[in-house]
C-alpha cells in the first residue's frame, strides 16, 4: 500500500507523497477498523491538526503551530472517520510538546524532528527505488524538443530538480527538471521561468464534506507540504479537478498533492495530475477573486 505506491509513481516519472499513503491505508484504514473491532470509541493520533464540530459535520483545522500543521496529509478523511478521531497535539505548539514530554521525563523529549522517510532511514530513495524496478535510459530535452543529452532513467528526477542532473549545458546556464513524460521517456530541462504555471487538473478528489460536480469554490490551495497556500479557483468535474491560481506557482508536481483551504479550515484536496494546457479553464478569461 505504500511502498509499492512509491516505487510505481517514481517509476511513472511522478513524485509521490507517502505520507498521505500511509494514512489512507494504514493509520485511517487498517488502524481505525482494528481499533473499532477491539470496542475502542476513538483513535488518537500525533498529527498536528485540530477538530471542530458544529452543523451537523466535524471541520478539519489547521494546527496551532502553522511551522508544524499536518493538515495537508489529511484531505482524505471522511466525515465518518472524522468522529472517530482525535488530534490532541493540534492545539499546542511543538515547543509545549516538548516541554510537557521533558516534565514527564520522557526520552524523547530532545529527539531530532524526523526529515526522512520512515522506509528510507538512508535518505536515498532513488538507490531505494533503483533496487525495485530496473531503470531505463532515455533523452533529456529541451522545451522545443531538442536533445541535450542521456539520463539514466526517468525515477531519478521530480519537477523544479537542479542539482545531480548529470548533465552540463554548454551555455553555463543553470538548467531545472521542467517535465517528465513517461511515455516517451524524456526529461524536458529548462529555465526557472519555466516552471512557473497557473494551471493544471487534480484527480483522486476528496473532501470532508459533500460538494456538488461542476461547481465552482474560491480557496486557498497548498501544492506542496512546506508551500504557502495561495489564492485559487477550482471548478469541480466528474472524478477530477481544474484549478487555476490567482498567481503563477513554481514547480507544480505531478503526484504531489494539492490541497484546499477556506480560512483555518482544510476542505478537501486531490493528487496534481498535469499541468491543464487544453482544459476549459485554461483557455477561458474566468478571474478569481483574491481574499
């Protein structure tokens, strides 16, 4: 469930987030219905994210700690999940965590937040990756299709990616991982401005409260875990999402979540699918309010 999840989206030329896996399958699935099975009323996890309810359903909030807020790897949860969960670090700082575990004398009190992935206590997910699937050289390219040279297999790069490219332009220009298309196994290299985009489709949609299709929702999007969120406008579709922001977003990232923000509140999100060259929002005037 996450693991192979992993392996198969780098393998696709997409960048995964595994966290979010985990939670689906494991801590909101498996756990909760394990839990359940055992008579237990409730779950109580460490993510730092906070519940509200009122009018019938449970809001999902933002942590007090905003340097900490867990909120983007939550999008999935349903209402019914909702009541049976509790977040109690969401309503303190990680500062008042750790304070309260030095008081207890627990060990854990000075431990070192954790920057790895869980499965990859080394750090290097591409020598992860390369030990599950064989990978397989193609072109890099530049964004009018001219080949600059070989890389050795599309996991080892994600969008926005400057560094270990194994390749020097003869220009002296820095060059960034502007696309990566599975199909033909290319790299699409470019420049910084070139990965700057407005627009782009989201599927695999979940939201912690009903929402219509073809409607229309103004929010406050998150790309990626440590981004800001920015204004944008997201029209509902059967099964999938357009979204264009109010500004130009650098590095949008195919498999990357995007996740949607009304105020404190979390209300849903999908996984980043393309960048929507030929989507209806992307060639219409629609302008989106800024709040």
């Amino acid at each position: 469930h996450v693991v192979d999840y992993f392996v198969s989206e780098y393998d696709s030329g997409r960048t995964p987030h595994p966290c979010l896996a985990c939670n689906d399958k494991i801590k909101f699935d498996f756990l909760l219905r394990r839990a359940l099975f055992l008579d237990a009323d409730y779950i109580a996890t460490g993510h730092y994210a906070r519940l509200s309810a009122g009018d019938d359903n449970f809001h999902l909030l933002k942590g007090i700690d905003g340097s900490k807020d867990q909120s983007y790897v939550l999008y999935t949860l349903t209402q019914q999940e909702l009541s049976r969960l509790k977040f109690p670090v969401g309503e303190y700082t990680k500062t008042d965590i750790r304070k309260f575990a030095e008081e207890a004398g627990l060990l854990v009190a000075g431990k070192p937040d954790s920057q790895e992935i869980c499965f990859i206590p080394s750090g290097n997910y591409r020598d992860f990756v390369k030990e599950r699937v064989k990978p397989k050289t193609g072109n890099f390219i530049d964004t009018d299709g001219n080949i600059l040279g070989e890389h050795p297999g599309i996991q080892f790069f994600t969008v926005g990616q400057r560094r270990k490219l194994g390749i020097n332009p003869n220009d002296g220009e820095p060059r960034y991982v502007i696309k990566i298309n599975s199909e033909s196994n290319e790299v699409v290299l470019g420049a910084d401005e070139d990965l700057m985009e407005t627009d782009f489709t989201a599927n695999k949609l979940s939201f912690t409260s009903k929402v219509e299709v073809n409607s229309e929702m103004q929010v406050k999007a998150r790309i990626r875990y440590k981004a800001n969120e920015e204004p944008a406008l997201v029209i509902l579709r059967d099964g999938y999402a357009d979204i264009r922001f109010v500004e130009p977003q650098r590095a949008i990232t195919p498999g990357q979540p995007v996740v949607f923000y009304q105020d404190e509140e979390m209300i849903g999100g999908g996984i980043i699918e393309d960048l929507a060259v030929n989507s209806p929002i992307s060639n219409s005037s629609e302008t989106i309010a800024v709040f």
